[in-house]
C-alpha cells in the first residue's frame, strides 16, 4: 500500500488504444531515447549470426566437394567480411539521416544512394581483403589482399541489398519507435541544448519555432533566438509528440503558437503566429500540418 503523501505508479497505462504494463513502455522509451545504438546493435547480432552459419556452411559444402579446408579458413572469410560490415553500418546510416529513402520524395536522393552503395561495396571488399592478408600471414599461410575485386560484381549484388536494407530499415525504425509514454499527465520534460559548456534546459512551452541553419538550428523561444548545433530532424524526432509540426523543409513550429494559417493558391500557404511572426509553409506539409489541427 503506497505511503501517504506519495502517488503509486500503475501498473499499466492505455497506450495507443490497449492497456500495456507500464514496464514495457518505459523499456520502449528507452529504446527509442537510443535509437541508433538499439539498431546497430540488432544489425550486429543479425550480422554475426548470419557469418557464423556461413562458415559451417562453407566448410561443410567444402567437404562434400573432396576439398576440405580447416575451419578457421571459412572463419576468417566469413568473418572479415561481417566485421567490415558492421564498422560500415553507422556510415550507411549517417547517410539515410542525411538522404532519407522514404518517405517521398525519394527518387530525389537515388544518385547518392547509388554512389554511397558504390562506395560502401568497395570499401567493403578492399578491407575485407586485407584484414583476410592480415590473418593468413599470422597463420603462416598467403592470401592475396586484392582477390576479392575479382569478385566484386558477385560481392556488389550482396551489399546492395544489404545497404538498400540498412537504410530504409533505419528509417522505418526510427520513424515507426513511439515516444515514451508518461504514466500520467505531466508536463512535457525540457529540451536539452548545450550552451558552450553549460547544459540549459529550455521549456517546450517557450519554443515558437525551430528553422534550420546549415549544421546548426535556430530556436525562436521567448528569450530570443539560440543558436544550437543539431540537425532539424534530430530535434523533431526528439520533439516528437510533443505539440510540433513540421511546416517546411527547414521549420518546425509549436502548434500551440500557431494563431491562423492562409493557404495560396500554389498550395503553398502562410503560418501566422501569436508572437506576430509570419511563417513560410510548404504545399508539400501542409496536409500534415491541417491533419495536426493547426
């Protein structure tokens, strides 16, 4: 029996539609709070796993062929190739952040996905040869660290449907993971942003509106305006639930700011805020921005 003077936790919350213990939710939050590292760690395991049935696969098909090898031969294969993998996801990732593959428009980020495949199959054969060169001279044995570029029309179908997974697996991750879910009406927790060395933590109800600016972002609250070195869409995956709504490619704006919205007849449309301020929207958020309600 709780103490007086002090509010039990439920044991369960209703969370999008069904009662779910308040355990999973906070899990769920944490998870979502650690997006890349949850995915680059699920990436690495699925990648280990895969390389490790490859090398009894090999070494068993081997066999049955009248040319059997030691196993720490197909070891080393099949190794160096998921080790090179793996160090190659969070650039692969840092790519979809950068050009998201979905949603649309996505056919406008086709040629750099095409040459950031390129280069993450070339990357991954030349190390991959040379970590092999490495662990063969230690064994006492010879592989040529160039050899797998004789493969690489084989190794380039391979690691392009891995890339295309990557990217568009992170981005249905981190588009699909829910905030965590308070227990209770609370106020929404501060935004945190680095002011040289000093932590500040910024109420959300004192952000109007947020513009990107090159590698930094321009947050408009009460105080004026704070420049802060993150990119736009970490800050609306952060803010995420919590009363913001992308108007633009480079604005997000608080709804509860918002006090009347013109629409043009390009589509585009016209954000006037209770600070007086008007905002520029583009045609292509604003179904997004009405089905807000703002």
């Amino acid at each position: 029996m709780p103490r007086a003077g002090v509010q039990s936790r439920p044991a369960c919350i209703l969370w999008e539609g069904r009662l779910t213990p308040t355990w999973l939710t906070d899990l769920w939050g944490r998870v979502r709070r650690r997006t890349d590292a949850a995915f680059l760690s699920l990436f690495a395991l699925f990648v280990l796993a895969g390389v490790t049935m490859d090398v009894f696969n090999v070494a068993h098909e081997r066999a049955e062929a009248g040319r059997p090898v030691p196993i720490w031969e197909p070891a080393v294969w099949e190794f160096s190739s998921g080790l090179v993998l793996i160090l190659l996801a969070p650039l692969a990732i840092r790519v979809a952040r950068r050009a998201p593959p979905v949603p649309p428009p996505a056919l406008g980020w086709v040629p750099i996905h095409l040459v950031a495949m390129l280069v993450f199959s070339l990357v991954h054969v030349v190390v991959m040869g040379g970590l092999r060169f490495a662990a063969y001279a230690l064994a006492g044995g010879f592989y040529a660290p160039l050899a797998p570029l004789g493969d690489w029309p084989y190794e380039l179908r391979k690691d392009a449907l891995v890339y295309a997974g990557l990217v568009i697996l992170y981005r249905v991750w981190m588009v699909s993971a829910p905030a965590a879910t308070a227990s209770a009406p609370a106020a929404p927790a501060p935004l945190e942003i680095r002011d040289g060395a000093r932590l500040r933590r910024l109420p959300l109800a004192d952000i109007a509106w947020i513009e990107a600016a090159g590698n930094y972002v321009e947050i408009h609250a009460g105080e004026g305006v704070i420049l802060h070195r993150a990119a736009l869409w970490e800050l609306e995956r952060r803010l995420a639930g919590e009363g913001f709504v992308r108007i633009h490619r480079s604005r997000l704006v608080r709804r509860a700011a918002i006090r009347s919205l013109e629409t043009s007849p390009s589509g585009d449309f016209t954000v006037k805020l209770a600070t007086g301020e008007a905002l520029g929207g583009s045609r292509r958020y604003r179904a997004e921005c009405l089905a807000h309600g703002a």
